[in-house]
C-alpha cells in the first residue's frame, strides 16, 4: 500500500517543503485551485480523501498566518508537556545512530516529539529525552485478544527540569473502544493509535474519532470525563503530510506521527551525512508548521489546542458513506 | 415597505447591555429597545429579543419558558416533566399564541427541582430533537427572555414589554443578521438562556465544534446548531458546574494568546477545559444574576473582529456595538473600547471588577471642546435622517458653493461624505457612524464627539480631524490627506496604508491605540503621541506592530518592546530552540540562562547577542519567505524627523489646544519603526 500512495506530485511537495527539490525549503508549496489532489481528480484511497476543510467565509474571516498569530502548540499530560505542534517522529526504522541523534535534535529543538524502540537509544539521548516516546518490544494482552505495547517518555526533562515519567499504550486501530477505555483506568496517559500494527480492524480516522468520544462518554472516579487526562497519538505510514494531520487532528488526534512521509520529504538514506538530515528534517518540519497554520488560517481557527483538536464541525465528507460520516461525527458536504 | 425592501445597508448582528448601579433607578424595557433600533440597519426581520434580570426574582416562582407548535405540545410536555421526574405542574399560559406553520411562546409554572438544568436537557431532548415540536428556551429564576423573529420593535410589541414587563436591574438586547444558521423560528434569536445566565452574540465561532465536543462531554445532548447557543451553555457550566469564577470563565472563553498570558493562571484551566475556548469572530454580552449581585460581561476575540464599545455614566454600564447604541439614551457617557481578547466585567453592587487597570490607565478625559455650531455656516439638522438623505443634502449644498457646513444631532449616520466631491469643510456635532470619509479627496471633516469604526477608508485626500477617539480600523488603506484624533483609537489603525509619489498620508493619534498598528504598511506616516495617560511606563500601542510593513514610518512615542513589534515565533518556542542549541553545544548552559532571564528574544536582540551559528539556526524560526525585517529605533526625533512631521505636529496642537503638550513631546525619545 505504501508505494503507491508517493505519488511523483505528492513526493515533489513533500521535497520542496524539506528543500531536497527547488529553490527554498522551510516553506509552504505553493499550488493552486487547479491541484490534482483527491477527491475530485485524483482517485481517493481513504476516508481523510473524503473529507474536505469547511473553510472561512465573510463572516468569519480567514487569518493570514505570516502577519497574524495562530498557535500550532498542543500540550499533552494535563499540561505537563507543551509541544510546538502536534507531531511525533516515527523512526522505529532508523537503524544508524547518528541519525537518530540529529533527528532528535531536531525534534528537541522544535519541541516535538520523537518515537523510537528502546533498544535504539543510547546513553546520550536519554539525558534530554523529554520528547523521546520509547516503546517497549513487551506486548501485553488486552481483553478482546489483541495486543498492545507499552511506551514511555523519559523523567529526565532538560534543563532545569525533572518530568514525571509518563505511560502511554500502543494499540492497534481498532473499532472496539472497550480496551482503550480499560488502559486509560488503569492509569496510562496516553493512547497511541498505531495503524501499521497487528490487529488493526478499522480505519485509523474511524478509530481515532471513536475513541476521542468514547474517552468523552466515560468518566473517571472523580467524575470528570476520561478524555480529560488522556491523550490520543495516532499514527500510520499512509500520512501523507499536514493535510491528513490537520484533518485526523479534527476527527480527535492530540497529535499525529509523521513516519515515511518525512523520509519522502527529505529523501532520507541511510548513507546521508548527518548535516544534510538535519537541514532538510528541519526545514520540513517547520514547513509542516507552516501549512498547518495556513489549513487552520483557512479554517477561521487561531489554535490547535483549543479549536481544532476534536472539531469535526470544521470538516464535511464529500462522497462519503453516510454511516461512516456518523461513526466520524462529521456531516456531509452542503449539510 | 421599508421592512419589505430593508435598506442596503447591512452590517453584522447588533447587540446592546445596560446594567444599573446599586443606588440607580432600575430599566424600563424602552431603554434597550431605543437604544437596539438605533442600529436596526445591524439586524434583519430574522431575529431579535431581550433579556432582563431582576435580582429580586422575575416572578417569584420557578417556571420554564418555551417554544412550542400548539398549546397541545405544552400540555405533553407538561405531562412528560410530571410524569418522568414527578413535579407537580402549576400554571400553563400563552406570551403569544402560535399560529399555523408558527410557534408561539409558553409559560410552564412547575415546583421547585434542584435538578432543573438536567430536566431541561432531556425535555429538550425529547420535544425538539427529529420533528421539532417545543423547546424551552429559559428557566433561571432571575432572568426573563423574550424573543422572536422580526426587529427588536416587533418582538417588544409582541411581548407587550412596555407593559407586562417591569423595569430591570440589567438588560440584554438584540438584533439579528443570521448568516450560517437559519432565522425563520424563534428558537434561533438571542438572548440564548441557560440556568442564570443570558447571552447576545454578534460573530461566527470557528470553535463551534470544539465547544459543542466539550458540552457533550459534560453531559450536552441537545442543541438548536447555532454557535451562539453554546456561549451560554459554557458560561453556565463552568461557573455552576465546575466552580469557576466568572472572570476565570470570561478569561477561559476570551482565549488570550498564549505569548502574551506571562504565567496566567488561567493556563492550567485552558488545559483541563480546552474545549470552552471560544476562537473566531465574536462580541459576547452576557448578563447574570446570583441572588445577590447582577453581572454585566462583556467578551471580544483575541483579533477583535467584531465591534464592541463600553459605557459608563452616572446610573449605568453599557456595552454595545456602536457608540450611537449609548448615545440614543445617554449623551454624557464616557465611552471607550476593550482590547482584543479582553473582556469587561461589571456588577450592580461592586461596580467595574475587570479590567479596573485599563480604566484608570487609559481614561484619563482628554479636555473635550464643544463649539455651538457657528454662524454662517449651513446648519442641518440630522435627526431623524437616514444616510442617504444626509448625503444628499450635502452634496446639494457643496455643488451649489456652500463652503461650511454643520450637522448637528449626528447619532450613527454611517457614510457622511463618502462620494462627494468639492471643496468645503463638514463639521459633525454627535457621534459619526461607521465609514466616515470613505473615499475622501477633497472634503474637510471636523467631528466633535467620537467617531466610530472605518473613518477615512481608502481615503485619498482631504482631512478628518476628530475631537475625541475613534475605533477599530481607522485610516484602513489611508492614500493621501490627513487623519488627527485627538484622544484614542482602537485596532487596526493604518493597516495598508500607502503612499505615490508626492500623495503621502499622515496618521497622527494624539492618545493610545491597541494592536495591529500600520499592519501590511506601505506608505505614510502615522505618529501616536501617548498623551493622556497616567501610566507613561506602558507604551501607548498593543500587539503586532507593523506586521508586514514594507514601507512608510510609524512614530511611538516611548519605548515599545521589541516582542510588540511584528510577528515574533512564540517565546517557548524560542527557547525551546535555544535549548536544543545547548544540547547540541552550540550554546552554553550560562548562555541560555542568561537568554531565558531576558524579556526580549527579537531577532534584533538574538543578532546582536549570539553567537553567528547559533543565530543562523536560531533564525529560521524566524523568517520565511515573506519576512521583511524592520528597523526598529529608540531615539530622540531628529532634525530630518521634524521636518517631515513637524508641521502636521504643529497643526494637530493648534486644532486640539495642545501645543505646550506637543512641545514637551517632541523633545521626549520615540520609538521609529520603518522596514530596512
């Protein structure tokens, strides 16, 4: 599946955004009315093809984000930890050190996070690894039969600082909720929603939504709702950039990983010197945080935190099937 | 026939609140109806209604008011609540009566339930989710609503307010312009009630969806679908539910940037409740009522992208969307605006509670001078007389040689002047509506009282000078002649303004202005004096000063911080990044403290401060491709700065009697900001 969805456009973008194609990277693509991009020309593959960005009108105008302040940072934990955007590294894959090094350079340096195996790091990272999500190869059984994982984010903060280590469990995207409504009780801060691992049964869109409301439904002792101190990471190989973020950020994301789409971007090899990573990495990002503050521009919102994260009023589905559109909670296109 | 074909004039939603002071006489209801058909051009047939509070209780007994198809649907419903929370039902009578096709409003007497906020929900639920049949619509014990579809003079007339209702400790009022909900049930006009609260909107939330996920996660299954709506809800829940404060709430709703909170402790409440954020467009007015104090609030969106003025005289606290709103039925308030992302707080018994130090910093009376209309002048008097009419007349006069020309009793005309060519001097006695000047080239304008939104939009020469403040976006893509104001002027100012060739306009504001100064500037010069203020230490400008300036010069007098100037990358970015700097050993440990210790981290101070690598990373955060860096200076003016403004200072003095002011300004530091 994941071959296909590179298309040469999508990877010129994603290249130009990073500066391994044209003249400057760090920016935001320019295309125009005329795209190719699904659902009207190119064949949509997914649900996220179906769902458009209801955008600002007169009466709530667009914000132009080079001259007006919109706010692309999330926190995560209850507000223990603030992320300049809402987006993990996935580099499970990555097997040079060096190369996880400058990555989480880059990460640390944009605030955000990074995800790796346990195994991956070494002494160094750890050191400043308040934005490293290390997964632990243990699976552990979840009531229905599937498995999950469990991940942790380091104690060891950063300057000045000593975090609390936080749990977080890797599940599959699956369609029933019971599970992750369990590991929230039991305790874990997070639930990271990985398309890509065994037992998927649903679409990660119909996964990260259902979950965002049933987290919503349920309460914890004190009464208040679960979601409130939960937060939901979704991740699949078939993101292909800010877009699909932005737009698995309104169905209930916190945050969404990034994983082949910034190697794309970047044109990663394992035998590229480390400053050219570095360069490129960075200049992606920051053009993926570009973009987002243009779709939210768009949108008539000013901040991810508080008025996209959830809001499936900002998006209609065009040619969707009307009990998917229930299951995401977001109205047809018109409605 | 004039509600059949409604004037061209459209603009947003009106809305209106007045609260009284504990020792004032209370409200008749023809105090916010006067002052809401003021701007009935604000509203359409679609929509409007009041709210009033009474701390006293409205009437003494609990009861539901509703919407419903038929008296039959409110005997059902009646039944449905006794049957299924077991209260005994008392009265049930008609406001209006429904008519075919039409829905009336009902009076449901009932006993008394602590549990009545849930009650509601779930006959709400019931009775209007599918084939809409009756919804209720209030039910605090001190709060009345009456609303409707047409103007706010129809629904005082179909509620017969001026005599069924008593007079009121506060009341809310408004008119509607629906735009992305329909208007043709009553169920969609304002004020929306919840528990003790009442609110009047005039906006478009992007939020909506956001709020709506946070309302049904604390228990919200029923809605009409208008963001409006919501509003209510949240102030309702989070201060009778969560035990917030009404500022914590106002603040929380507010959503004031987070660059800019320093440590707020509203911080940790945006994290818990994210979801009540309100993002968008919008002016909120919200009434409330404890049992022992009445609450005026008053919220604007961070951009301030709605018009929103406060008032105060001797009996009562207004809020509105014009100043003619207030000065249909008070001439000697003193009237200011609210900054962006602020709101404003009153109550009967204690008063302005926030924002007490904006009051006292910014409002000190400027010596306002109220010339009678002079002789040999042409007097017209405007009341009564619509826009065009005034216009007309105006240009009758000019075309026919009359130099000078009075217009006494203005009160929210918008347009004076606009397409109308000729030499002559228009003075304005009364409060100017929106887009005075608009496409000026010739004419001379002199307003003594305040102005409103939008005066001199595209204007191209001539001259407008205003003997009190002016509002929200003032010399917008301003091209030549010049604007003075004497007092403040709100957001905004002198955004696109340009300049060709000889054709340079001049801005110059005598007081203070909030954000967006000069943003997108190509031309011109605007100079604000910071006169007036009792705080000298606060510069007299807001946010995001020049933001895409790439031309022209702005003078601030005093020094403004670096971080008010342009667009900058989020503090905690910044140092974020400055962080990763030190882990990778571009920057000491020592360095970073000594950056994080420091309020400023522009890129002009990072230039001059770190060391080259770690200002070309650091720099990134900064730039793009549309960046154009500005030169910021903090100087005495100079010779060449005296020759260019100068003059305009000189004359600004004269007109306004400020001269030994302007004198002792001119030799104090200004802050000159042009791009590089």
């Amino acid at each position: 599946m994941s071959d296909s969805i590179w298309s040469n456009r999508v990877k010129r973008l994603l290249r130009e955004m990073s500066g391994a194609e044209g003249r400057q990277g760090g920016e935001a693509p320019i295309v125009s009315m005329g795209t190719t991009a699904p659902p009207m020309v190119e064949v949509p593959r997914f649900i996220l093809d179906h769902l458009v960005s209801d955008g600002a009108q007169v009466t709530r105008p667009s914000i132009d984000p080079y001259r007006e302040p919109i706010e692309t940072h999330v926190y995560l934990f209850e507000g223990q930890l603030r992320l300049s955007m809402p987006v993990l590294l996935s580099c499970m894959r990555l097997r040079s050190q060096s190369h996880l090094h400058t990555v989480y350079s880059v990460s640390y340096r944009l605030g955000l996070l990074m995800m790796c195996s346990e195994g991956q790091l070494s002494h160094k990272l750890e050191e400043w690894g308040k934005f490293i999500v290390r997964v632990s190869e243990e699976k552990h059984r979840l009531k229905d039969g599937k498995y999950c994982k469990e991940a942790r984010l380091m104690r060891r903060a950063g300057l000045n600082e000593t975090g609390k280590v936080q749990r977080l469990a890797i599940v599959p995207s699956i369609f029933d909720t019971g599970a992750v409504l369990e590991l929230v009780r039991e305790g874990y801060a997070g639930i990271i929603i990985d398309e890509d691992i065994e037992g998927s049964d649903c679409p990660l869109e119909v996964a990260v939504s259902r979950t965002d409301r049933a987290l919503k439904e349920s309460r914890d002792v004190a009464g208040d709702p679960l979601r409130w101190r939960a937060s939901i990471i979704a991740i699949s190989s078939r993101v292909r950039g800010s877009h699909d973020a932005f737009k698995l950020l309104g169905l209930g994301a916190d945050i969404v990983g990034l994983d082949e789409t910034w190697q794309v971007g970047i044109e990663y090899s394992e035998g590229m010197p480390d400053e050219d990573l570095s360069d490129r990495l960075e200049a992606f990002l920051l053009a993926v945080q570009k973009e987002l503050k243009l779709l939210a521009g768009a949108a008539g919102v000013s901040s991810l935190y508080t008025s996209l994260i959830g809001n499936r009023e900002l998006f209609r589905g065009i040619e969707l099937d009307a009990e998917v559109r229930r299951l995401l909670g977001v109205k047809a296109a018109g409605e | 026939m004039s509600d059949l074909f409604p004037s061209q004039v459209k603009s947003g939603c009106g809305v209106f609140g007045i609260l009284r002071k504990y020792d004032a006489p209370k409200i008749p209801s023809v105090i916010p109806l006067t002052s809401i058909e003021c701007v009935r051009y604000r509203g359409s047939r679609l929509g409007a209604g009041f709210a009033r509070f009474d701390q006293r209780g409205v009437t003494g007994r609990k009861r539901l008011k509703v919407f419903a198809d038929s008296l039959k649907t409110i005997f059902a419903l009646s039944r449905y609540i006794a049957d299924n929370f077991g209260l005994k039902i008392g009265e049930v009578f008609e406001e209006y009566q429904s008519e075919s096709g039409t829905y009336g409003s009902y009076v449901v007497e009932l006993e008394h339930s602590d549990d009545l906020d849930r009650i509601v929900r779930e006959v709400n639920r019931t009775f209007s989710e599918g084939n809409f049949s009756a919804r209720v619509y209030c039910w605090g014990d001190y709060v009345d609503v009456s609303k409707g579809v047409g103007y706010p003079k129809d629904i005082h007339e179909l509620y017969n307010l001026a005599e069924r209702s008593p007079p009121g400790d506060l009341w809310l009022a408004h008119t509607r312009q629906p735009t992305n909900s329909p208007g043709m049930l009553p169920v969609w006009s304002h004020p929306f009630s919840s528990g003790e609260w009442a609110i009047v909107h005039n906006g478009d939330i992007s939020s909506f969806g956001s709020n709506m996920e946070f309302l049904f996660s604390v228990g919200y299954r029923s809605f009409v679908g208008t963001d409006s709506e919501v509003i209510a809800y949240l102030l309702d829940h989070l201060t009778s539910k969560e035990g917030l404060s009404i500022e914590e709430a106002a603040a929380l709703l507010c959503n004031g940037f987070e660059d800019f909170l320093n440590g707020d402790p509203i911080l940790p409440l945006r994290v818990k409740y994210r979801g009540a954020a309100l993002d968008g467009p919008f002016t909120v007015v919200a009434g409330h009522c404890d049992g022992s104090d009445v609450y005026l609030l008053a919220l604007t969106d961070r951009f301030k992208f709605r018009p929103i003025v406060i008032g105060e005289d001797d009996h009562y606290y207004y809020v509105a969307s014009e100043e003619a709103e207030i000065r249909a039925v008070s001439s000697r308030a003193r009237v200011w605006t609210l900054g962006p992302g602020d709101f404003f707080l009153a109550s009967m018994n204690r008063g302005v509670i926030h924002p007490t130090e904006q009051v006292k910093i910014y409002h000190t009376p400027l010596t306002f001078h109220q010339p009678r209309p002079r002789d040999g002048a042409v007097i017209i008097d405007t009341v009564g007389s619509d826009y065009r009419a005034l216009n007309s007349m105006i240009r009758s006069y000019v075309r026919a040689g009359i130099k000078e020309i009075d217009l006494v009793n203005v009160n929210g005309q918008r347009y004076i002047g606009a397409g109308i060519e000729g030499d002559a001097k228009i003075r304005i006695y009364g409060t100017p509506g929106n887009c005075l000047a608009n496409y000026n080239q010739t004419l001379h304008f002199e307003v003594f009282g305040n102005a409103q939104d939008d005066v001199g939009d595209a204007m191209y020469g001539g001259s407008v000078v205003i003997h009190g403040d002016c509002r929200d976006v003032l010399g917008q893509v301003l091209q030549g002649g010049y604007i003075y104001v004497m007092g403040d002027a709100g957001n905004r100012c002198g955004i696109q303004m340009r300049e060709f060739r000889d054709r340079r306009p001049f801005l110059i504001i005598g007081g203070k202005v909030d954000d967006y100064l000069g943003e997108y500037m190509a031309g011109g010069v605007i100079v604000v004096l910071g006169l007036g203020q009792v705080r000298t230490d606060r510069p007299p400008v807001g946010r995001y000063v020049a933001t895409g300036m790439v031309g022209g010069r702005i003078y601030i007098r005093g020094r403004v911080p670096l971080k008010r100037i342009g667009l900058n990358p989020v503090r905690a970015d910044v140092l974020q990044y400055l962080e990763g700097l030190v882990m990778d050993g571009l920057l000491t440990a020592e360095q970073y403290e000594t950056l994080r210790s420091m309020e400023d981290l522009s890129y002009i101070t990072l230039e001059e401060v770190l060391p080259s690598g770690a200002y070309k990373a650091v720099s990134r955060l900064f730039t793009n491709k549309y960046f154009k860096p500005l030169r910021v200076e903090y100087r005495y003016l100079t010779h060449d700065d005296l020759s260019l403004i100068g003059p305009h200072l000189n004359s600004f003095g004269s007109l306004f009697n400020l001269t030994r002011e302007i004198h002792e300004v001119t030799s104090e530091k200004f802050t000159v900001i042009e791009p590089r």
